[in-house]
C-alpha cells in the first residue's frame, strides 16, 4: 500500500503556490525523462526506486520486493516473489493542458487472467467519488478508468475487483463510456528492465473536466489481478491548508520556547 510522497523542496513550492514542473514527456514506456534509469544493473537491487526518485513531478514508491528473491515476502496487503506482485511506484506530472502518468510494477503484462491482463486498468478520480467529503463518497470506486487493453479513457459504470485482496479494488473496468481518445496517449512497455515494466500515459486535463491545480484534486489507484500489492496517489494539500499547518507548527514551537 503506497502513499504520496512529497519531497521537502515541492512542499516548500506548493506552500508559495507554485506547481510542478511543467514540461511534456515522451510515452514510450521509458521514464528516463522522469530521471529514472531503469536499465542501470543496480535497478534489479531491493529498493531501488525508493533511493532513486524522479527529478520533477510528484512520486509514490515503495520498491519491496527484487528479481532475484526467491522467497516470499508481504508487498502489503499480500506477498510477492521474483518481483512479480510488487507495485512499486507511480509518478505524476502535468502541464497547462495534460497529465502525466508512470506506474512501475513487476507484473509483466504478458501474464492474463481472465482474459485480462493481470497488469490492473488505471483508475483516475477527481473528487466524485474519493472525497470523502462528497455525497457520492466510496472508496473502492472511481470516476475514470484508462483500459490497459485498447488504451482508451472510460467513465466507471462498474467495477471488478481483486480475485483475492478485496481492499485493493478495482482491478479493471467492468463497463463503461467511451470518453475520448483525442489527445490521449498510452504505452505499456512490454520489455522488462531489471525486472521492471512500465506503463505511461498522457491524458488532456479536458478530458477529466479537471481546471487549476490537478494535484490538489486527482486520485489515482492501481492493483494487479490478485490485489497483493497497490499503488495510490492521493491529492497535494493545498498551499492554503500548508500555509495554516506551517503557521500552527511555528505556533506550537514558540508556546514550547517560552515553556522551556
């Protein structure tokens, strides 16, 4: 289970109100654009990706699990071997008019089940239904889905779950709508490195009727067929919310000094 990581420089950015840094990458299932080398021999060794991060956008990682394991170890919520059960990280950009999307996992996407990749849809939210502040609130679903087999933006109808770890859910899109594939890109990149397989993406902010900052208000989840192991990206606080938190912080710090 991953959460959002934030470096403490893009903290400090997004409490003066800055955004991310916005410049296009390329889809083709590589994220040395990212800052990420994933054909590096030290790429293959346990937590790899947690050490190496990207040089720009926001990261979730958790990299537990390696090529040459042959044991089984808990990825969370199940366990994984050989790395294929382990999702090990997400990366999330954008610029004035798309999102960007990396997820890395050691789930191959030759693997099926089902008739079904077992490489998961990827599910996108913008507050309908992850917010848990909405009246629609549920937190297995989703508004959006990107179908990983024809690479096309749905809206949710319905959803399927893991086969086996039910608070991983989704896994694919059940049924859906159709809502555009005008300016989408998608990639999955079906040769490994180190172990490694990536799919990236590019969806227009249009598209997900998302206006101003979209890393305050996207959801992003992944999972695999069996639901071991999942990836999520929850949205930024606000620089307003960070601002009030920095100043509650300095607060308490100043009643601590007069205190001592």
């Amino acid at each position: 289970m991953k959460r959002i990581i934030i470096t403490g420089m893009i903290l400090w950015m997004a409490m003066l109100g800055y955004v991310s840094v916005s410049f296009a990458y390329t889809v083709d299932g590589y994220v040395n654009d990212w800052g990420v080398d994933l054909s590096s021999s030290a790429a293959s060794a346990l937590g790899y990706l947690d050490a190496h991060t990207p040089s720009s956008g926001y990261y979730v990682t958790e990299d537990n699990d390696w090529q040459g394991n042959s044991n089984w170890v808990c990825v969370g919520p199940g366990f994984s071997r050989y790395n294929l059960w382990d999702a090990e990280a997400l990366y999330f950009d954008y610029t004035a008019t798309d999102m960007y999307i990396a997820i890395i996992t050691g789930t191959p996407p030759s693997d099926y089940y089902q008739n079904h990749p077992s490489q998961g849809d990827i599910f996108i939210d913008t507050g309908k239904y992850q917010d848990p502040d909405s009246p629609d609130y549920n937190s297995s679903m989703y508004e959006y889905a990107l179908n990983i087999l024809d690479g096309k933006l749905y809206s949710v109808n319905s959803v399927i779950g893991p086969t086996q770890y039910s608070s991983s859910a989704p896994w694919i899109l059940d049924s859906g709508t159709l809502i555009t594939t005008s300016g989408l890109e998608f990639y999955s990149n079906s040769v490994g490195q180190n172990s490694h397989y990536v799919m990236e993406m590019k969806i227009p902010l249009s598209a997900l009727g998302l206006s101003g900052d979209p890393a305050y208000n996207t959801w992003i989840h992944w999972t695999m067929h069996c639901g071991n192991d999942e990836v999520e990206f929850s949205p930024v606080p606000e620089p307003a919310s960070l601002m009030l938190l920095g100043f509650g912080l300095m607060g308490l710090g100043l009643i601590r000094r007069r205190r001592i």
